[in-house]
C-alpha cells in the first residue's frame, strides 16, 4: 500500500512565522507567530509559540493575570511586521511545523529579553512550558 509521509520543516526558534489559516483565532485568519520551543510527541512535532496581535484587546489590558504579558514588538526591528504590535505571551500554543509557512527572521536580541521577562513571571504559562522555553532560549550563546 502506497503512504504519503510528510516531512516536517525545521523550525526555527526565536523566530518570527507566518501562519497562513491560523486555527489558534476565534475567525480563521493569517497571522504572525513566534515559535519559542519543541514539544515532542511521537509522529506529530509540533513547535509551540505565541500570537502576534496588531493591538492589545481592552479585556487582555484590563486583565491582572493577562495584560503584563503582552510584549511590544517594533516593526523596524522585524522584517514583515508592518507595524509596531504585541506578543501575547500568555498564552502558549502548538504549532504544526508543516503549516509554519515562511520564517520571517530572528526576534530581535530586546525582544527575546523582554519575553524572557514577562514568561518567567506569568502565572497563567504551566511551568512545564517555562522550563521548555528556558531550555530553548539561545539568547547569548549565538
């Protein structure tokens, strides 16, 4: 019997993707993510990141446990960002390596700093994730 076997891409961490028909929003929609760690599981990797929204919604501002972990990110330091925005670090998500569509370059050394900060002191990530995004973090060793 024939199979088709699809390879997955290498992704690459701390790097900023475009995620076309992004399943992680309430209408499916292209978006920009940051891919932060691995999570390995048996015949599906999947990469785990966070959102990139054009604005912070007032109810993610007014939110105690939300809205500290919302991180800027500037356009003029990220090539396809069209516009100064925010990284949700609140909430982690998995990826499909197949569906990261194409790597829009490396996070700034500032904005994996600021990330790094917010992500140590979130009360929603699960630690789990915190020790996979700390694992992960090449900041300084690159």
């Amino acid at each position: 019997a024939f199979r088709l076997t699809v390879m997955p891409r290498r992704v690459r961490l701390w790097h900023i993707y475009y995620v076309v028909n992004c399943e992680h929003t309430r209408e499916r929609k292209n978006k920009f993510a940051i891919m932060v760690c691995k999570h390995e599981k048996p015949m599906r990797p999947r990469t785990m990141g966070f959102l990139i929204n054009s604005k912070i919604p007032d109810w993610i501002k007014s939110n105690p446990d939300l809205g500290p972990c919302q991180v800027k990110i500037r356009a003029d330091e990220h090539r396809g960002l069209f516009h100064d925005s925010y990284v949700d670090c609140s909430l982690i998500l998995p990826f499909d390596n197949w569906k990261l569509d194409s790597n829009r370059g490396k996070v700034s050394d500032q904005t994996i700093r600021d990330m790094l900060d917010v992500i140590r002191k979130a009360r929603v990530i699960k630690p789990i994730y915190k020790k996979l995004i700390e694992a992960s973090n090449t900041f300084g060793r690159e």
